[in-house]
C-alpha cells in the first residue's frame, strides 16, 4: 500500500503538482548554487525575509530555517545562515554586512530565575547588539546584555556572555579574546592571532 492509496484524486494530483514543484526547484538550486536544500528552502528567496522583517531592498538574507522572533533589527547586507535562532524578546540589533553562520543563538533573554523560582520571578530580558562587519562561525551563543563590538571575529561554538570589544577574535566556552583583527585602508584583513 502506498501513501497516495487513502487520497482522493484532487489530493493525489496536489501531491503529483507538489512532487514536480520539488524536482523542478531541486534542479534549479543544484544547477545554480551546486548544493541540494531541504525542500522549503527551495520554495522562497532568502532575500524575501530580509525584506519581510522590515528592510525592504537593503540586501539581507534570512534562511528559512532560522526563527526571528520580538524586536529585531538586521543592517544592510547582513547574511543569515540556516537554523539560527534570533530572539528579539529583549532588544536584537545586528549591524550592517554581518555573517551569522549556521546554528547561531543569539538570545536577549533567559528564563533561569522564573525556572529556579518555580514561575515567580520574571524572564529576564536584556538587549544584545552585533557591531558592523563581525563574522560569526556556526553554532556561536551571544547571551542576553551582550555587546559585539565591530569588525570582529567570533570563532565557532564560542559561548560569549561578555562585552566584546571592536576588532576582537573571540573563542571558547565562555569566550576569551585570542587574537585581534587588522584592516588597512585597501581593505586588506589581517587575522593577528595571540601566541600564547
């Protein structure tokens, strides 16, 4: 027995349509990107998130994948990878031609107290901001009150529950600085590393 078995004819031709939509769209993204989606990735531009969460035409990318919740605001040219988690309950601001990559939690707020309280005391909720021009490797945590200076680096699964200031390589659990960022006036980066 297959799954089309139990469907009606209008149902079974909804999923033939859907079926094709799927290959048609699949063909087109491994044609032109080189890279086979989850299939709803597939079905909308990333561009028309950017564009939906209040930035119309100013060049930002929310995967499809990621939640944006609350109050959040996305500078131009900003990327936002797949599976992200942006929580905006507090207060999110992120800068201008950023690279969030994959799996990024960036939080403004957390629920210890209310938990530890058995539901007394409130969430507790703090705006987190992310400077211009900061890299962000996959699976990166910014907690609640942070601020990310900018043009920084913050290396991947780096816990970061401090301030961070401008031009800082960030890594680990909790992050400490390891090294510094360097751009000339060309626009040449350089990655100065600490050599502890």
């Amino acid at each position: 027995m297959s799954k089309l078995d139990d469907l009606d004819d209008d149902l079974k031709g909804l999923w033939s349509s859907l079926v094709r939509l799927h290959h048609r769209l699949r063909d087109h993204t491994k044609e032109t990107y080189n890279r086979i989606n989850p299939f709803y990735e597939d079905l909308f531009q990333w561009s028309e998130r950017g564009s939906f969460c209040g930035n119309k035409d100013k060049g930002i990318t929310i995967y499809n994948s990621t939640t944006v919740s609350g109050d959040v605001k996305i500078g131009e040219h900003t990327w936002i990878g797949p599976f992200c988690s942006l929580d905006g309950s507090g207060g999110l601001r992120i800068g201008r031609y950023c690279s969030i990559s994959l799996g990024c939690q960036l939080l403004t707020h957390d629920t210890v107290k209310w938990a530890l309280s058995g539901g007394i005391a409130p969430y507790d909720r703090r705006p987190t901001i992310i400077g211009d021009c900061c890299f962000l490797g996959s699976h990166v945590v910014i907690t609640k009150g942070v601020t990310v200076g900018d043009h920084c680096v913050i290396g991947a699964s780096t816990v970061v529950t401090r301030d961070v200031p401008d031009y800082s390589i960030m890594a680990g659990v909790p992050a400490r600085q390891i090294g510094e960022v360097h751009i000339n006036k060309n626009g040449d980066v350089k990655l100065e590393y600490d050599k502890k």
